[in-house]
C-alpha cells in the first residue's frame, strides 16, 4: 500500500470513529421471530434443516441478547447454524421501572421454560440443548433443576458463577454490610426499582478499566486496520447496549448469591422454596475463563461440586475476557461442537 493510500485509509476511518457512521455495519445472523412477547421475544436463527437438533441461547440479564450474534466471525448463533444445528434466542428486551418486581422466579418458572416448550414443539417434540453465557448460565441451571419434566436434553454454562466465594471483590462487600447487615444496599435498590443500564455499563467498563485507558493509543495505532477497529466498534457496541436489573431480581442476587453465596452451596433460596443444583439431571458442560476477572474459572469450576445429580459433567478452560471465552471458536466453540456431538 503506497503512502498516499495509507493515509487516505487512517483519514477515512478516523472520521468513521468520530463523525461518521461507524467501521462497519452490524451483520445479524438471518432470523425469524416465532413469538414476541415482552421479556421474552424468540427467534429462530434461519438457514437450518428441518431435522437439526435445538439450541437455545439464553442470555443473561444485564447484557444484550446479541452476545451470541456479535459479528460473523463472533457468532456462536451462525456458528450453531454452520455445525448443523438449529440456534434459537430468547431475548429479554429492555428492562425499566416498571419490571421492578420481576425476580429470579420470572425466569426460572415462566420466561425459560416456556420459550424450551416452544422450541422443543418447533423441532416436533424433541428435547433441547441450553447454552447459558455469565448468568444466563445459572438461570439455565437452575431452570433445569427446578423442573426436571421441561424437555432439556443438555445444559452448557460459560463463564456462569457457580460460587460468589471466588468472586472478585465480594469478601469486601460481605464485610460493608455486617455493619447493617446487607439492609442499605438493599433498601436503595428497593428504591430506585434495580441497576439501571448506565451503572451497569460504568461497571462492566471498570473491569476493564486498561481497555479504556489504552483505548486512545489503541484506535491511533490501528487507524489503518479497518478490521481491528471493528472488532474495537462490536466491543463498544455492546457494552453500549448493556441494559440493567429489575430491583427484586438485584436484591435477591445481592442477598442469596453474594451475601449468602446460596449457589455455591448448591442451593437457592427463593422465599420459603429451596432450589438444588443436585437435582439437575441432564449432561452439563461448564467453561471457565483463568484470566476472566469477571467470573474467575474457580467459580464456574465449583459447579463440578454442586452438580452432583447430572449424568456427567464435564469442565473446560479458555483464555479471554468474560466476553471474550463466549466467542472463542477454538476453544469454547470447539468444547460444545464435541460435547453436543457426544451427546447426539
């Protein structure tokens, strides 16, 4: 590439960045919407065969649905579709003020059950495989345990935490509330009706705070990779589209996950009702990430301890971010692809 070409390319996608419209579009997978209900809109990623087993992708709260889709060289969905499967996404939508009262039991008894209901009808009855990305694993777990009729053939968790123990930072927050026993965080969630997406956003970048200090340099270093910067843009993107929590579901993580650490002892409280990872049943796949500072890999590990009902569980490692292990094609893509085939 000649100078002049090089210049012109780092002054086209500079004013791209900043005054333009971006590197590059976004390049969803082709899908159909079967339902849309709120809070738990289903699609069906098109392109597979009529008799391809189910996936369905269930993503965590606090982070945008397309966290399977990120671009096509990031997406598990396409890559579901490719390997001869049929990848379908329950997207819980934007969450407000007025969703304050929905709880872990949303999900758990409602949400998740019946969006596996309508894809196992979809595919003629036949049971379905769960892949859970952070927390979406956990809620997939725990759907599973909590009705163990549902027609779940597998349940694959990534990066899910399986024990606040392991946690970055939670030891330090168990000993701010001994002072009133958990009660002010409690009360100010209760207030404002959850987390809402600009603090969830500000948290998910401050744990990566050398990311946005190194970004500047960064963007100036790579002003003529146009591929680099994109892969820069889909990052920005989603931690852009990061929504928040309802305040009851928030309350009840802050007070049974990490005050209590109820999964890490492998069962949930929910009210006067007890939910054990135990009586989970099905083959369990779980990925964990050694430099993942969001979900450290002992704490998705800790599910081989807790998972003692399941037929086999099986856990793998991959190097990334907490994102970054979801769209790991040779690792994490290439776990579930033997895991499913294993299974089949």
């Amino acid at each position: 590439m000649s100078l002049a070409d090089t210049v012109t390319l780092a002054a086209r996608n500079a004013w791209a960045l900043t005054f333009g419209d971006g590197i590059a579009a976004p390049e969803p997978t082709p899908s159909t919407v079967l339902s849309d209900a709120p809070h738990r809109e289903l699609r069906r990623y098109d392109g597979a065969s009529p008799d391809a087993p189910a996936v369905l992708l269930v993503p965590p709260l606090a982070a945008p649905a397309f966290c399977f889709d990120l671009r096509p060289d990031q997406s598990l969905a396409r890559f579901l579709v490719d390997s001869g499967r049929a990848p379908y996404l329950v997207d819980y939508g934007d969450i407000t003020f007025e969703d304050r009262r929905m709880g872990f039991e949303d999900w758990i008894d409602d949400i998740l059950p019946e969006a596996v209901r309508q894809v196992s009808a979809d595919r003629g009855g036949r049971p379905v495989d769960l892949v859970g990305w952070s927390l979406g694993g956990v809620l997939a777990l725990l759907t599973a345990a909590a009705d163990q009729a549902l027609p779940i053939r597998s349940v694959t968790a990534v990066g899910a935490p399986l024990s606040y123990d392991h946690m970055l930072g939670v030891r330090e927050l168990r000993a701010l509330a001994r002072i009133d026993g958990g009660r002010t965080a409690t009360t100010a969630i209760r207030a404002v009706g959850g987390v809402s997406a600009r603090l969830t956003r500000v948290a998910y970048r401050a744990t990566a705070w050398d990311r946005e200090i190194k970004r500047p340099y960064f963007i100036a270093s790579n002003l003529t990779d146009t591929a680099t910067l994109a892969r820069m843009e889909t990052i920005d993107r989603f931690q852009n589209s990061l929504p928040g929590y309802p305040g009851r579901f928030y309350n009840q993580l802050w007070g049974r996950f990490m005050l209590n650490n109820d999964i890490g002892k492998g069962v949930v409280h929910l009210g006067a009702r007890e939910i054990a990872l135990a009586d989970v049943t099905a083959p369990v796949l779980l990925v964990g990430g050694p430099t993942d500072v969001i979900t450290p890999a002992a704490a998705v590990e800790h599910g081989l301890r807790t998972l003692t009902g399941s037929s086999q569980v099986r856990y793998e490692t991959s190097a990334g971010s907490h994102l970054g292990i979801l769209t790991a094609r040779d690792t994490t893509w290439t776990y579930l692809d033997k895991f499913l085939r294993d299974l089949a």
